[in-house]
C-alpha cells in the first residue's frame, strides 16, 4: 500500500523537481557540515562487524596514461551545494558543467529560477531519458540527476596504492596482494583518510567465479574489524583448495612495488591463470595470458575481452576510507549495462551511461516514481557486448555491501560508491547472460520453488472492509467464471492495524475463519498481510510486544531503549531479525495465528522499514502529566531474559512506561485507524545532529534522487540491534533477515506445506524466501509498459516469482486498461490484481471487456502450468531466470538489447502483449538468432527474426504467445478455474522441430523440453514423490520418420496402502496422463509438397516394458499447411516412459488414404526443410 512515507518521498520529489530546493541540511554534497570527517567518523565503522568470511586474493595492472579532466561523460561526485555558482565551485578546484535537459528546464522556467538543479549538489535533472509525455523538471522525467559541480573525474586525482607483498595461499588458488598508500596528497580528503594498508584477496573459486575481497589492515596485515554482510544471509562458496582446471578468464597482477592495478579478461578455450614463470619476489611481475582453445598461453598483456579492469597509468581505481569506497573500473562503451538496485525506469532496460548516479538504498517510496531507488537493493551489474565484435558474451559482478551504495556509469568507466563495510565481489564469466544469473545465484541463493497454487490469479485490495465482502468478491468471480487462485488481505483484517489481531467487528476471528475454510473446500487460499512493526502497547496484553519485550527483541535507539517510531498502528517497536531468538519469537506469533485462521501465505510490507517518523522519537509529553507514575506489567519488563543487562532492562522498563502513560492519555490504543492517525507522525522526534557521523556521513548517495539524508522515512542510522549491528550498516538488509525468519518459520508452522511469502522489500538473496512485486504503481499506461522492466529487474536480481499489481494501485484504472494489463500481467511470474482504498474497485470482472481478457488469458496461463511450473523447477535446482529479457535468447543481437514491450518465459515461450491504448495489433520483435517462432495458439503463425512483426491482439483475448522452435512444451488444453482442477487434467506434449545439432546423430529435426511434476506443496522440492521426465522428439528428412518420446528420470514410488497427503496437496503425480501431443515442422516424403501431396501416416506407441502397438488412424490428424501432426485420446501413463513412432509416405490418388488432410486457415508456415 502507499505509505504515508512513500506518499511524503513522492511529494518531495515532485517539490523538489518544481522549486529546486531540496538541500541536505545546507551541506556540500561531500563536504562535511561540523566536525572532520576522520574524528569521530575515522572509527565509526569499529566494532559493527557480524562476520569475517574467509579472504581470498588478486591484482593486475595496465597502462593508462589519463591525466585528470572533467569529462561530462564520467562518473560525476558531487563538489557542490544547491546554489553554487560556477565561480565558487571552480575555486574549489571542481569542474564546472551543467547538463544540457537541466539547463533547458531552468529556461522554461525562466530568469528566477535557482542556478542549480535541485540536488544538493547542485545537480540538474534531465528529462532527455525520461518520459516523453512529461514536461522538463518532472522526476518522472529525470531518472537520475547529474551534478552540474563535480571533482575532477581523471584517475590521477584519487589516492594511488602500491604493492607491498604478494602471498600465495589454497594450493595457489589464492593470491593476496598487500598494498600500502603511495605518499603525496590523496584526493577528496574531505571524505576522510585513506586507509594506508590494505589486503586485496583474490580467490579462483571456479572456473566462471572469481572472488575478490578488499579490507583495511593494521601494521601487522592482520584485517581490522569492518562491518560484513552477515553468513546467515550470505552464504559464502567455501575456500577452494586448488585452481580451476580450466578458468574461463585471465589475470593480469602487477608486481611487488609497482602501482596497484587489476585486469580480469576472459579466457580463450580451455583458459589460463595468473603465470608463475616470473615469481613473486621483489620487482617481479607476474602477468596471465590469454588461453587458446588447446590450454597454451597466448601472446600476454591481459588480451581479451575485459570482464574487470581496475586502474593504469593514472591510478584511482580504488578508494578506501572510513565511511567512503569507491571502484573505478573500466568498461568500453560499447558494453551494455543492467541490473544494480530497484529502479523505475522511463523506458527501457538498460542502465544509462552519462554518469549520474544510481542508488542502492530501501527506500518506501512508490514504483510511480521514475529514475529513483524504490524498496529493493540489488548490488548485482550484468554487462553485455553485442554485435559481431562482442558476440553477445556477457559477464557480471555481484558486491556483497549492504550500505548505501551508489552505481555512476559514465561512457568508458563504472564508479561503485559505497559508504562503509568492505568490498566483496564476485567476478563471473558467463558467457552468456543466463549463465551469468546462474553463476550469480550460486554466492546468493537460487530462486524459491513456489507452490503450484501459487501460479495463479491473486485478487487483493487495500479496503475490503469486511469478511461479507470479501465473500462477494468469491462470488462475483465465480458468476463471471474467472479463475481466482487466491483472496488477500491487506491490513483491513486486523484490529487497528496491530499485526497478528483480527478486527472484532468487520473480520471476527471465527467468521473468517469459516470463510477461510470454505476458500479451501474448493481449492482456493488465502494470503495476509504482516507488517514487521509492532504496535507498543505496554500493559494491555497485547502478545506481540509482550514477548517482544521479553526476547529482548526490539531494535534499540542510541540510549539503549526500544526504538520508538510510527506506523499505521500508531507507535510502534522494530524487531530485529537478526537476533538468535528471532524465529521463536516471530514463529511463535504465525503459529497462533495459523492455528486461529489457517493462511496459506505471508504478505510482508513496509519492511524497508519504513517509518513515518524521522529520527529518534518520543511519545507527546503533554499528556504523561495524568498517568505518569503507571508501569508496565511483569510481561512486558518482569519477564525480560536473566542475561539482559540492568541498565538495558532499565531502560525497556522507561520507555514501557511511557509508552503506556501516553498510549492511554491520547486513547490511541482504542481510537480505529482514522485521517489522523498514520497519516503524520503524532510523536516527537528528534532529527539527527550534523556532528552526527552515521547519520551525515561524509559521502551521500544520491537517494531519492536529491540526496535525500538516509535517514528520512526509516528507522535512525544510529538504532542498534543485536551484537551491536547499526542499522547504518545492515539497513538494506533488514528485509532480507526478516523473509528468511518468516520462510524458517513458516516451516516449522505448517511442516508438511511449501512456504509462499510475498515481499516488498528485498536485497541480493530474497528470491531464495519470496516472491516480489513492484510496489505501489498507478493505473496508467505508462505504468504497465514499465511493469515489463520491472519484471525484468526481479529476475535479474534473483527473484522468480515477480510481477506488478496489475490494472494499477494508485488511481482510477479504465475498462481498456484493465483489460489490456489482465492480459499481460496473465503471464508475468506473479500475477495479482490489486489497488488502493482511494481508488474505484478494479476486480476484473467489474467490466465486460476486463472480464472476457481475464477469462482469455488465465485459461492460457492456466493450460500452461506444466511448462510454468516446470520453469520454476529448474530455477530452483539449477539456478537461472523464469521470466527474462529477450537479450538473455540474443545477446548478440543489438536490436533486443533494450527491448521492453515483451518478454521471454522459460526457455521456449515469448509474450508480445499490447502495451498502449487503442491498438488491435501488436509489433513484436523477434530477435536474431532466436529461430523461428510460432503462434502459440494455432502454431501455423510463424516468424523469424531478426525482423518485426505485427500480430493480431484483438482486445479480450490472450495476448499473443509465441513458440520457440526446438521446444517441446507441456500444457493441460482443457484448464479449469483453479490450479487444483487443472493440475489433474490431461496432458498434451507440443514440439515444434528445428534444425538438430550435430549431437543428434540420425536425426535432422529435433526438440526437447522437460516435465517436472509433485503433488504443488511438497516442501522437499525434487522429492521421493516427484516426477521428472524428459521429453524429446526428432525426424529424418530422408526417411520421413520421426518420433517423440517421455523418459522418465524420477518417478513417485507406488502408492502406499493408507497414503497420507498433504491436507491441501492438489495432485497425486501417479494419475498424470499424457492424452494428445502435437508435432509441428514435421518432414513430408520426398517429392511432396505442403498443398498437394496426399500423405498417409503410420504410428506406433511404446510404453516401458511392453511391445509396441499400433495408434489408431482415427486418432491422428494432419495439417498440411502447418505441417502439423498431431494424435489424440492416447490415455498414456506420465510416470511410465513411452515413445511415440511414426512414418509418412505418398498415397496414390488419394486410396488407401489413411490420414485426412486438413487445410488450415493459418497464414504462415515453418519451412519445409531446415
């Protein structure tokens, strides 16, 4: 829902666009405002670590002989203020240069306006990649701001190291290069002192993923404490104990004494690693060489296509300092970008080149707001070289740093700015960008394997006020006879917004429970929503801020006391998922609830976290007046752990009594949510001090787009949780902690079902606990192409199960739109229709045009589960994406390298919706080197790229979908309403032949494809009871023979005598029936044509462990115009291997004709040979 939070950052953006106001406290972006940025900030970072993963090591060096300069293209970092004029900011020895959209906004808005853009920088904001429609100084116009004041952006203006040792460790799989500050003046040194040791690791961890790890040393190169992203949200890859045989890529390390540089290209063939030939001793050099296809090292000197390269000549590829670090790497510009952070974009995918900057930080701010940082951080970068040079390789880094972080890519160089911890990353080489999101969920995590239920349509809204309608929505739905998977909840349900209560009057417990009860006799769920706030409510018996009190729980301010702030509930307690008692307190709470009214899934919101209040707060004091001598009860403090300290517990017992004494004198705690309440913060606050080294740090990241403080919105910088971890460092975290708290929970809640938890919020492995969507959108046009990209974004982020509130949360939403988006968001990865309490009902059967769509496309998707489900599966086991941009098929392909108006699922599948109003046709591109593709539908439509098309997309009707040729699909052509009904049902195998690899000896034609099968809930994915089996088919152009056939690989055991399933299991895999399959591209006799040839067809079936026999003539059809054979009421067993024969020959005259030929209506045909 739209927070006031999200709402106030949406306003302020808009303000900021119009006045060019917004400063940061009147402090220089980079310059501190009180105070020396060494000082009290030199050691700030001390003593917040949770972990020390295990080192690992690199270097390299290459000549770049690039002296200083201002070049507009560059990364830019900021050396101004809001209002700076050029004469100031060049006597600080900065460069000067406003940015064309900037200028051209200040003359619309004529001689007043303020000199500078509105950030504090004195940046200006471009409409120039933004939204056409909008007019210049809108942020939904701008995505990034450029400072228009920046520091010289040329290497030879930052701090240069130099190798001081080279060590060898792992077998000699891990090289450590310690390095030492060269003497002379250091660059910015109002960001503060740069380190003078460092440890630089490089760990070949496998023959696509190398490690690199960078961290301060003392004299003794023993590695300071520095803040890590913990291991229990980070699972690291173990120390390898010997080098990869065959590394896909290359290093160049420079040698003892020689400046600090590091190229990492890719390896030709089988590959090559750092050469010993010259040692490691003093002045030695050690440098890679490019491997051949036979193993030998090529001609040297880091040839290649780069995947990392950190410095040359100049220096200033690395900056380490207390609360500032900083990569600058090298990457031609030729190499498109994707990835880092959550970000709306205009159009496009994409990450723009002209040096402004990019935030990584969790902000509550709505998906309507262009360009800026959204509720997700994703420090992963993906680049891609397409054309004939770059073939479309592709390569990616993954840095493990959970603080604020910020992405420049200028035209030749990327700059990674972060503001504490350490740098972690992981280097991989693809080479193509599927593997590269492979390699990448190998260090985060693979995607969760979602229950089969939950591939369904999901109907919520912000503003059901009561269980009778949420019972008329069921009803409305199954009158119209639109599949609905599932009904949500959104905070409606509760008692004045206090998580884990029901409302007593509008969703009494045992009323909703009986509707819950009933959703499940017909094979639907239910989904509530759990915001991770807790209301404070000493005294009242209130369970989840009793024990939260108990557990010692509680996120701390900087007196030690639990941090008060506000949401809807009014004031409210954090808990701190990265206790050791997290999951027995937050699982303690989902089982009572489980047990009250059995959900099926969790809904986590708000968890940036985000907070209406800013900085550390207190109740009014006003009122404590009456009531101030009251205490909390013995639950609340009485009950508190033996081991908590006296002066913590103090404390607790302080603000519970406050607390309470002010809870009852402002009668919030019996007072329904109302315009007042949760709509501003009713507490006082008090806003950081600009001494205040965690909360002003010396670098802001461009947050919110002008450099919002961090603070703004969310819990303060200095709030501690347990072991001391500030929330400076693990802010960007906190969603992560929580949805793996929920899944272990969840777990033990309900043992024998597949946890399905939703999260707004999300950092590099969330997708291995949930799903995501985009956040609070709005119901226009704009917004639904956008949905494609933020689709996109999930996915490379590591998140299968994605998708947008489809018809648009924030807004009126029209019967077109409506339409159109149920027809496209029918088939994003999640698809849920969901909107705001301010905005009309927009359930898809409130219009007739809405509805028909909805039908059309949910019973596409529906008969497509088996693929669906099937794509998940591989996801989870193997790794990769589900949906995905058509760059991932055509890397090489520079024409699909932005394209957003549709989309890939799975490895077979292309979804070309329409994506604006008052078209009945849909341009769709398909891309170079993706074959042929046809229409899914009727399989005769079929195109091949690199080309556009225009398909026919009348309105109501599914969208187009297009099948790749190669694939053999599974689907269920007769889908029911529900996941259950439809999972049951006959199976057909479709295969669209393609021209065989050589590996297929024997055969021209070839597809292949995979079925994977349970019983939709299993939580033991790939378990004793699963089905696996790979489906394959092929044809001989000279024999006019083909066959396709089902192996099993995994089946389920035979069933037991008293089988125990799940309660909600929707499928018995044994009952699997494969009843038809259809073969297209199918080869005719020599000497035949598609229009005149009659052709008689043969086909036999083998089942595992019996003989042949003969398909009957009448259950074989044939389209000659689509080549198209297709054979029905087969009634095979799917957990039994079968093989389907058959052969074509020429009949004479038409007798003897065992096999009617029908002319299809379609236009397109696959050829008729390959």
């Amino acid at each position: 829902m739209l927070s006031p939070a999200g709402l106030l950052v949406l306003l302020l953006g808009l303000l900021a666009s119009e006045a060019g106001a917004i400063s940061s406290g009147g402090r220089a972006q980079g310059i501190t405002a009180g105070g020396a940025p060494g000082g009290a900030g030199a050691d700030v970072l001390e003593g917040s670590r949770r972990d020390d993963p295990g080192a690992s090591s690199g270097a390299n060096t290459d000549d770049l002989h690039d002296g200083p300069s201002c070049a507009p293209q560059r990364p830019r970092t900021d050396c101004g203020y809001f209002g700076i004029q050029q004469a100031e900011c060049e006597s600080r020895g900065c460069c000067w240069a406003p940015t064309a959209t900037a200028a051209a906004n200040k003359a619309e808005a004529g001689p007043s306006a303020p000199a500078a853009g509105p950030s504090a920088g004195g940046g200006g904001g471009g409409a120039a990649a933004g939204d056409p429609s909008a007019r210049p100084g809108d942020p939904r116009a701008s995505p990034n701001d450029l400072p228009w004041c920046f520091h010289p952006n040329g290497p030879l203006q930052q701090p240069l190291y130099e190798v001081a040792a080279v060590e060898q460790d792992d077998g000699n799989a891990t090289t450590r290069l310690l390095l030492r500050l060269r003497p002379g003046s250091a660059s910015q040194p109002e960001l503060g002192p740069d380190a003078p040791r460092l440890r630089l690791s490089l760990q070949r961890q496998s023959e696509a993923r190398l490690y690199l790890r960078v961290e301060p040393t003392d004299e003794r190169g023993v590695p300071e404490p520095r803040w890590a992203v913990p291991r229990e949200l980070l699972t690291r890859p173990p120390a390898p104990t010997a080098p990869p045989a065959s590394p896909r890529y290359a290093l160049a390390l420079p040698g003892v004494g020689e400046e600090f540089s590091l190229r990492v290209t890719r390896a030709g063939g089988g590959g090559a690693q750092c050469s010993k030939a010259g040692g490691h001793g003093p002045g030695s050099r050690s440098r890679s060489r490019s491997g051949s296809a036979s193993g030998v090292t090529g001609s040297g000197e880091g040839e290649g296509e780069p995947l990392l390269h950190l410095g040359g000549g100049g220096g200033g590829c690395l900056v380490f300092k207390p609360q500032y670090l900083a990569l600058r790497a090298q990457v031609p510009r030729e190499t498109n970008l994707y990835g880092m952070g959550e970000t709306t974009q205009s159009e496009g995918l994409m990450l723009r080149r002209d040096g402004s900057a990019r935030a990584l930080w969790n902000s509550d701010t709505p998906a309507v707001a262009v360009g800026v940082n959204l509720y997700g951080s994703h420090p992963v970068l993906y680049g891609i070289t397409p054309g004939p040079a770059g073939g479309g390789r592709a390569w990616g880094w993954f840095l493990a740093n959970s603080n604020a972080m910020e992405l420049a890519a200028g035209s030749e160089e990327v700059e990674i700015r972060m503001t504490g911890g350490i740098i972690e990353m992981w280097i991989f080489a693809g080479p193509s960008p599927e593997e590269v999101s492979i390699q990448y969920q190998e260090v985060v995590g693979r995607p969760a394997m979602p229950p089969r239920w939950a591939l369904g349509f999901h109907q919520s809204r912000y503003g059901y006020g009561s269980v009778d309608e949420l019972e008329q929505v069921v009803a409305s739905y199954a009158r119209e006879k639109i599949p609905l998977e599932v009904v949500w909840s959104d905070i409606d349900y509760t008692d004045r917004c206090r998580m884990f209560t029901f409302d007593p009057q509008r969703y009494p417990e045992q009323r909703l429970r009986a509707f819950v009860d009933g959703l499940h006799a017909k094979g639907q769920r239910w989904v509530a929503i759990v915001d991770c706030g807790i209301t404070a409510l000493p005294g009242q018996g209130y369970a989840p801020y009793d024990r939260g009190v108990s557990y010692d729980i509680f996120i701390k301010d900087s007196t030690g006391r639990p941090l008060l702030g506000q949401v809807w509930s009014g004031p409210t307690h954090w808990p701190d998922f990265l206790h050791p008692e997290a999951t027995a307190y937050w699982g303690g709470l989902l089982g009572e609830m489980y047990g009250k009214v059995p959900y099926d899934g969790i809904w986590l919101d708000m968890n940036e976290p985000s907070n209406f209040c800013t900085g550390e707060c207190d109740m009014p004091t006003a009122p404590l007046s009456s009531s101030e001598d009251e205490e909390p009860t013995a639950g609340a403090v009485g009950q508190a752990r033996a081991q908590q300290a006296a002066v913590r517990a103090a404390a607790t017992a302080e603000v519970a009594s406050a607390t309470a004494a002010a809870v009852a004198a402002t009668n919030l705690s019996h007072t329904p949510l109302g315009p007042g309440l949760g709509i501003s913060c009713v507490l006082q606050c008090r806003q950081p001090s600009p001494e205040d080294p965690l909360s002003h740090p010396p670098y802001q990241v461009n947050n919110g787009n002008r450099r919002a403080p961090l603070f703004t919105n969310t819990l303060p910088l200095s709030a501690v949780g347990y072991g001391g971890v500030r929330q400076y460092d693990s802010h960007n975290l906190y969603a992560l902690a929580e949805a793996r708290v929920t899944h272990a929970a969840l777990r033990l809640v309900a043992p024998r079902e597949r946890p399905f938890i939703l999260t707004r919020s999300t950092w590099s492995g969330s997708g291995r606990y949930a799903a995501h969507w985009s956040g609070d959108n709005g119901a226009s046009w704009a917004d639904l192409r956008r949905s494609v990209g933020a689709l996109a974004g999930a996915a490379l982020a590591g998140v299968a199960a994605a998708g947008a509130d489809v018809c648009g949360f924030i807004g009126a939403s029209s019967e077109q739109l409506c339409a159109r988006w149920l027809s496209a968001g029918a088939f994003y990865t999640f698809v849920r229709d969901h909107s705001d309490n301010a905005s009309p009902p927009q359930e898809a059967y409130r219009w007739p045009a809405a509805a028909q769509a909805a039908r059309s496309a949910l019973a596409a998707r529906y008969s497509l589960l088996p693929y669906l489900y099937t794509a998940h599966y591989r996801a989870a086991t193997r790794g990769g994406t589900v949906a995905r941009p058509l760059a991932w098929l055509a890397p090489a392909d520079p024409a699909a390298a932005d394209e957003a108006r549709s989309w890939l699922l799975g490895d077979c599948l292309m979804v070309a919706p329409v994506l604006d109003p008052d078209m009945d046709w849909v341009e769709a591109y398909f891309p170079g080197g993706g074959g042929t593709w046809c229409r899914l539908e009727d399989l005769g439509d079929c195109h091949t790229g690199p080309a556009r098309h225009m398909l026919p997309a009348p309105l109501g009707a599914a969208p187009p979908l297009l099948l790749r040729e190669g694939c053999v699909v599974p689907s269920h052509p007769a889908p029911g309403v529900t996941t259950a009904a439809t999972a049951a049902a006959p199976l057909r195998l479709t295969a669209l032949l393609a021209a065989a690899g050589a590996a297929r000896q024997g055969d021209d034609l070839a597809a292949e494809g995979l079925l994977f099968a349970d019983n939709g809930t299993a939580p033991d994915v790939g378990g004793e009871g699963s089905l696996r089996a790979a489906l394959a088919a092929g044809a001989s152009l000279a024999t006019s023979e083909g066959w396709l056939e089902l192996r099993v690989e995994q089946a389920p055991p035979p069933p037991p005598r008293q089988q125990q399933m799940s309660s909600t299991a929707d499928l018995d895999v044994r009952q699997l029936v494969v009843d038809e399959v259809v073969v297209v591209g199918v080869p005719l006799p020599p000497g035949a044509s598609n229009q005149s040839a009659l052709v008689r067809f043969g086909m036999t079936v083998a089942v595992e462990g019996g003989a042949a026999a003969a398909v009957p003539q009448e259950a074989l059809a044939w389209d000659a115009n689509a080549r198209r054979l297709s054979a029905g009421g087969l009634g095979l067993s799917a957990v039994r291997s079968f093989r389907l024969s058959w052969r074509a020959e020429l009949t004479a005259s038409g007798r003897g004709l065992g096999l009617q030929q029908r002319q299809g209506s379609v236009s397109g045909r696959v050829e008729e040979q390959r």
